[in-house]
C-alpha cells in the first residue's frame, strides 16, 4: 500500500512543479528542476505521512 501512495505524490509533485515552471516561462531545465523538486518534496512527505500513520493505526 505505501509505494503505490508514494509513487502518486511523486506523479502529482512532478506534474505540478513542472506545470508551475512552465506558467512562469521557464525554459525546459527549469521545467525539469521545478518538477524534481516538487516531486522529491511531495514524495517525502507521503513517505513520512504513511510511516506515520503506519506507526499509530
């Protein structure tokens, strides 16, 4: 159940960074940047969120 929760984030993360860069007229770099960087940070707190949850339920 956690990695395809996780694999989500990381899909919406990246997709949303990606598409912020690309509203701002970045070019492809900054659109790659953006998208790992909200992909790697989306990512980490699904992670964190299901061990969480994992810990207490």
């Amino acid at each position: 159940m956690l990695i395809p929760i996780v694999s989500l984030a990381v899909l919406v993360g990246g997709f949303f960074g990606g598409y912020r860069a690309h509203k701002r007229g970045g070019e492809i770099l900054d659109i790659l940047q953006y998208g790992f960087g909200h992909a790697v940070a989306f990512g980490l707190v699904a992670l964190l969120g299901m061990l969480i949850l994992d810990l207490f339920l």
